[in-house]
C-alpha cells in the first residue's frame, strides 16, 4: 500500500542515541503511516557518533557499514504469529463440534455443558492478566512459546481424561496457553511491526479465523475417520499445536529486546527504534528506560480503556456462545451433525477474509464506530433469523453471524489504536481483554441453563441477540478518535 514502508523490518530505522532530537513520527498514533520511508540498513554509530536520518560520517571518522538488522527475527516471527493464531481456537471449536458425544461421554448434564462452555472466558480472564508480569520477566516471545507448549499438553492430556474434573482441568491448561497468547499477539505485531499494526493484526485475525473454522468443520468428519471415538478426534489437534512450538524458539534468544517492549519501553519512541529488537549503539540504556517507562498509561482511569474492555467483552460473549452451542442449536431444529459442524465452519471462515480487511480499514478511519454498528446489525440478523426460521435459512444465518463476529479483530486492532506507546499497549490488551472475558463468563452459562429449563432455544436466541445492542453502544464509545494516554 502506499501508506505503509517499504520493508517489514522494524528494526530498520536510525538509532537515537541520547540527545538526540525526537523523531518527528515518534508519538503518531498505532497503526498510521509513518511520515518518511524507513530505509533496509541502518549505520551503526560509535558513542561518539550518533546516526541521525541523512547524517553523513563526520571528517576523519570511518564510516560503519550498512548491515541488515536483525533481519533473521522477521520470518519466525511472521510464522510464529500465523501458527499461534491457528491454535487459539481449535480447542474450543473442536469441542463444540463434538460437545453432544463428550456431554454423553462423561455423563454431564446441560448445565455443566454450560459451564464446560464458560470455561474458555474465565481462563482467559483469570491467566490473561498474568501475561504482562510474565512479558516483563521472560520476554513476550517465551511466554508465547511456552503458551503453545502449554496447548499441547492440554489437548494430549484432555482425551486421557476419565471424568469431568479431569477433563475441565486439561482444557484449563490449554486455554491458559491460549489465555497469555492472547493477549500478547498485539505486543508482538507493536513490537516488530510498529508501522503496520493493521497488516499483521489482519493476518493474525485471518490465520485465527481459518484454524477455528477449520477445526469446527473437520473435527467430526476426522472422528468418524477415526472410528467414532470423540477422545481421538478431540486429540488430533495437538499436532498443530506442536508445531506452534517451533518458530518461537529462535526467538527465546532475543531477551533483551523481549522483556523491554514488555516492560514499558515504548514501542513507538523507544531510543532503539520503534518495537526493534535491541542492538547496541553505543548509548547508555539507562537513560532510554526512564522516561518510557513513565509513559506508561494507569488504564484503569481510562474511560476509553473501560469501554474497549466492555466492547471486548461482550462480542467475546457471542463468539463463545456461537462456538459452543451453535452447533447444538442446528442439530436441534433437525440438521445433521456434519452440516451442522460445517455450518459453524462457515460462521468462522467469514472471518479469514474479514479478518484481514477490516483491521486495514479500521486504520485508515478516524472512529470506528460504522465499523462496530455495521457489524452489530449483521449480528441482529442472524439472530433473527436463528428465532424464527433456524434450519430454513441456516447457510444465511451463518453467514451473518460470521460477520458479527469480526468484530474480535476490530477489537484487537483498536487495541493497538487506542495506545501510543509500547508500554500503553501491553496493559491495555490485558486490561480489555481481562476484564472483557470477565464480562463474557456468564454468557455461555446462561445459555445452557436457560435451554435446559425452557425446553428451547428461543430464550437463549432472544438473549443474544438482545446484547448486540449495548454492543454496539459500548463500541462506538472505544472507537472514538483519542489514546489512553490522553485520559491517564
């Protein structure tokens, strides 16, 4: 795009060293263009010869050669977040798909299915918040890496499991892994890609999209070839997971770098370059973590924050009541399992186009409010269609809950939007999506109880459809054209 650099490599600008005058894009909000192209190579500097923007060595003093900086980070990197984003949701669709045959398989009734289902959110809440501690100490890289090791073990461990507790305590670890990954994909892209937040959040997004439809659409048919055995086809998915593990690893050994995106170095006006992995110019480091860290926003006084957490928390709400039950509710009004497993698919694949254009269109608009009212309505569509005509019009309403549900990476994009700095973005991602999941926990709940006790889905319909609404209020508010920093 014409907007957007010319390279991919963050890293890929001058070094300011202290003293140095503030580069003039260094405070422009997340997501927007820079005003000048960044340049491939950069020179390094001695201590006494800072490299400013079309400065040339001074007279006797040998000029540094132009090398690629850090130029092996950016492909695993660009893998990892595409294999991460496979695997955060696979654990959740996968057991949608085959959430009658587990219901009969461990004996539960609806009620605890609806806690089964509420499980996803509260693990993201309650583990989510602990990911900006855990950044700070260990870099986002590693605990990202071992976020997908934790995915693993969860769903190796989840088919062994004999007994309900057993089973919520395996699907607890995955989501954990799930929950801290979460919230540190936006740290990442800020971190690497400072100058295209909405390029890399939209390829996160569509990858997350593609690995959730896909295992809503293939878990039962991978059962069936499996012999019928719901533990093998909900086990199946670690493999992907494994390999999530992989491209991360290269990344453990940029630690310093790591821990200082996460610990309140400011991404976009960081001494080192905007979200680039830390070289050594020469410039005392001491002197570049006072005042990023300063910068850090109390969010929680943010009303921005508060509504971004809200708007968070209720899509997250219809996305986990979709993921879970939405098959049930097809096989219900007489679909068959397999139609009613790809249905959901087509409900997640709307967001692998979706997910990669609205992140793009949401930077280039001051508000993104039309963006949240033209999705919300979508959603009230196929909630009304679900009410009145669910079996008749089912390939349509799929296809418009899809689309409501692209509000997530809406979501995470203004995550990035509603920050300036490295250190802004980190706590309002926790902070948004914690107290978003928060918000969302009773919503899937809800749902199993009020099925079991009316004897139908027009209650629970009626429900969700009825929260796109303050939705759509709470989502106009975040969108609005401000930074948390500017009400801290």
């Amino acid at each position: 795009m014409p907007d957007e650099p010319k390279t991919l490599d963050p890293a890929a600008r001058p070094a300011a060293t202290a003293g140095d005058s503030p580069a003039p894009d260094r405070d422009r909000p997340a997501g927007t263009a820079p005003r000048d192209t960044e340049a491939t190579t950069v020179t390094q500097a001695t201590p006494t010869t800072p490299a400013t923007p079309g400065a040339s060595s001074a007279p006797g003093t040998p000029a540094a050669p132009a090398v690629p900086v850090h130029r092996r980070f950016l492909v695993p990197v660009v893998l990892g977040l595409v294999l991460a984003a496979l695997n955060l949701r696979p654990a959740i669709t996968s057991l949608g798909a085959l959430l009658e045959e587990v219901s009969e398989g461990l004996h539960m009734s609806g009620s605890v299915a609806g806690v089964l289902t509420s499980v996803p959110p509260l693990c993201f809440a309650v583990f989510g918040i602990t990911a900006p501690r855990l950044a700070r100490r260990f870099g986002p890289a590693a605990v990202v890496c071992a976020g997908m090791a934790a995915i693993f073990a969860g769903l190796v461990l989840r088919p062994l499991a004999g007994g309900t507790a057993a089973f919520l305590a395996a699907s607890a670890l995955a989501l954990m892994g799930i929950a801290v990954s979460n919230v540190l994909m936006p740290v990442i892209v800020k971190r690497y890609f400072p100058d295209r937040v909405g390029t890399m959040t939209g390829l996160y997004s569509m990858a997350l999209a593609l690995g959730t439809s896909v295992a809503a659409a293939a878990t039962v048919p991978m059962t069936d070839a499996l012999g019928g055995d719901w533990r093998l086809g909900l086990g199946v998915w670690a493999v992907l997971a494994a390999l999530a593990v992989l491209p991360w690893l290269p990344l453990l050994r940029d630690h310093d770098g790591g821990r200082a995106g996460a610990s309140g170095t400011d991404t976009g006006a960081s001494h080192m370059g905007a979200g680039s992995p830390r070289m050594d110019t020469g410039a005392p480091r001491t002197e570049a973590k006072a005042p990023a860290q300063a910068a850090a926003p109390r969010v929680t006084r943010s009303r921005t924050a508060w509504a971004l957490g809200a708007f968070f928390g209720l899509q997250a709400t219809g996305a986990y009541i979709t993921m879970g039950w939405m098959p049930q509710i097809f096989r219900d009004a007489g679909v068959p399992a397999s139609t009613a497993g790809v249905l959901l698919a087509v409900t997640m694949v709307m967001g692998v186009p979706l997910a990669f254009v609205i992140p793009r269109l949401a930077t280039r608009m001051k508000t993104q409010g039309p963006i949240v009212v033209a999705l919300a309505l979508c959603g009230l569509g196929g909630y009304t269609g679900l009410f009145l005509a669910p079996a008749a019009g089912a390939w349509v309403w799929a296809v418009l809950l899809g689309v409501s549900n692209c509000a997530f990476p809406l979501a995470l994009t203004m995550i990035g939007l509603r920050s300036r700095t490295g250190a802004g973005v980190v706590r309002l991602s926790a902070f948004a999506q914690s107290v978003g999941y928060l918000i969302s926990i009773p919503g899937p709940l809800l749902v199993g109880v009020l099925y079991q006790h009316s004897g139908g889905w027009g209650l629970p319909i009626a429900l969700m459809g009825g929260l796109m609404v303050p939705q759509m209020i709470v989502g106009i508010l975040a969108g609005r054209d401000r930074t948390v920093e500017d009400e801290c």
